[in-house]
C-alpha cells in the first residue's frame, strides 16, 4: 500500500465521554460504508456534564493522542458536551482535523412554526461558548428555550433505553419544553438520539426531536474530500474501546452493527 492508499484507508475517530457517540457512528456507517473506525467511550469518566472545563480538555487531549497514534485521518468529537469544552482548544493542540457536535438549532429554527425551539442538553453544553455562537448565528428569529436532561446519560449509560424510569425522566423533561410551546427540540447530548424512540412515543406528534448525526456526517463527508481521503472501496474494520466496562458499549454498538464487534478495554495515562 503506498502513502496516499495508507492515509485514504486509515481510520476515523470518534469519542464521547461514554456509550452515546454511537448514536454518530451509527450514521457513519451508514453514509460512509467504506471507512474504517476507531471509537473511544471514556466511561470510566462519565457523565462530562458538570465536569470543569479544564479536566474535560485533559481527558479529551489524552484520547485524541490516543486515536492519533492509532493512525487516524480525523477525528470526530462525539460528544456535545466536550466539544463545548474542548473543540477550539483541541484544534489548537492538533494537527488534525476535528468535526464537533453542537445542537442542530438551524433546521430547528428553520422548520418550527411556533417561534419557539427547545435544546435538551447537558449543563456544560448549555454553558459553552460554541452554544451561544451557534444562537447567534442561526437562531435569531426564534425563542430558544434549555432544559438540562439531568439523569438521562445514566440511564443510556446503564443500557435503560426504554424502561418505565427513563420514559418517567423523559416525559418530565419534554413536558416543560412543550408547556414553552416549543415545535422543534434540538438533541444537544449525543446520548438522547438513543432514546429517539421512547421520545417520539412521548412527544406523540407535538414536537419533532432533531438528532444532528446527519448534518455532522455531511461535514465529516466533506473534509475528508477536501483532502482528497475519503475511502470509497475498502473494507472496514471498526475498534471500539472503553476506559470502563466494555459490556455496555459492545451491546449497544451490535445492535447497530451488521457484523459481531468486540469491545476493548483502554487505559488511560489519567
Ligand atoms: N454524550 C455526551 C454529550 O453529548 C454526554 C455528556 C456527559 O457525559 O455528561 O454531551
């Protein structure tokens, strides 16, 4: 394999603070079939939600130096939260290119009818830098209203998608946004697009629930054009690792992935 086929066929990383990253890999595979992945779950240190910025940086530095000595072409930060903390600075850091997560408040505020948007997020997402650009920039014409999804990464965490605790947790969390009258609500934590189906039976047509895996594969999509590296014939390998238990990490990516994948476990230098 020369140089060029080497750095075609090298794989994309993804990280979250856990299990809920999976929610982009699985879209991923789905739009870009031929790439290979390298997906980190840190969650022997999750939820990142209330963590300091700072700590959430160093824990984010140490897995990017992870999936860059592994080889990868790019990195995707899977995770809303860290890239509310970290995705300016890691750019700085890294000579990589680095696709973040934010709420999808543009098609939200594009779509809705009300005037009236939600964003469902963690606390540190809600208090990050790149949420009020994005504000800023695309939902001016809207009133934005937050709710912290508090409880809800545990429970993706502890593999409870749809048991009567997490509906309960739900329900209440989308009920104050649709008493803001809210149409469209965007899934700012990449945990809740997991949940996608309890929420739909919740929101039962009153509001939509936008999970931005999509949009974030396109841009994915269009860097590694930019540079020419996208892999259009090869056949994958996809690794999945943990700095925790791997259990839940490994059934939750089979239950999206057309082959048997089995989890590693990671240490990091902490
Ligand atoms: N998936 C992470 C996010 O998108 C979860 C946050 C957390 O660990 O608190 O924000």
């Amino acid at each position: 394999m020369n140089l060029i086929e080497q750095k075609v066929n090298a794989p994309i990383g993804l990280f979250d603070s856990g299990i809920g990253g999976v929610s982009i890999w699985r879209e991923l595979v789905r739009l870009l079939p031929h790439e290979s992945t390298i997906y980190v779950a840190d969650s022997a240190n999750c939820p990142y939600g209330f963590r300091p910025t700072a700590e959430i940086r160093a824990l984010s530095a140490e897995i990017v130096t992870f999936l860059i000595a592994q080889g990868c072409k790019l990195i995707v930060v899977a995770c809303n939260t860290a890239s509310a903390a970290a995705l300016y600075w890691l750019r700085e850091q890294f000579k990589i290119p680095f696709v973040g997560l934010e709420p999808a408040l543009k098609p939200a505020a594009k779509a809705s009818k009300t005037g009236h948007i939600g964003i469902l997020a963690t606390q540190g997402t809600l208090q990050g830098e790149l949420l009020h650009n994005t504000i800023r920039t695309h939902a001016q014409t809207v009133q934005v209203h937050v709710r912290v999804g508090s409880g809800l990464v545990k429970q993706v965490e502890n593999g409870q998608l749809d048991t009567p605790m997490t509906k309960k947790l739900l329900s209440e969390h989308l009920e104050v946004l649709l008493a803001k009258k809210v149409d469209q609500i965007a899934l700012g934590c990449t945990h809740y697009p997991l949940l996608q189906p309890l929420i739909d039976q919740i929101l039962a047509g009153r509001a939509v629930a936008i999970d931005p895996a999509p949009a974030v594969i396109r841009q994915v999509q269009r860097l590694l054009n930019v540079d020419n590296i996208q892999a259009l014939s090869a056949t994958p390998l996809h690794q999945f690792y943990s700095t925790g238990t791997t259990e839940q990490l490994q059934r939750m990516v089979n239950r999206f992935s057309a082959r048997p994948i089995v989890a590693q476990p990671l240490q990091l230098k902490g």
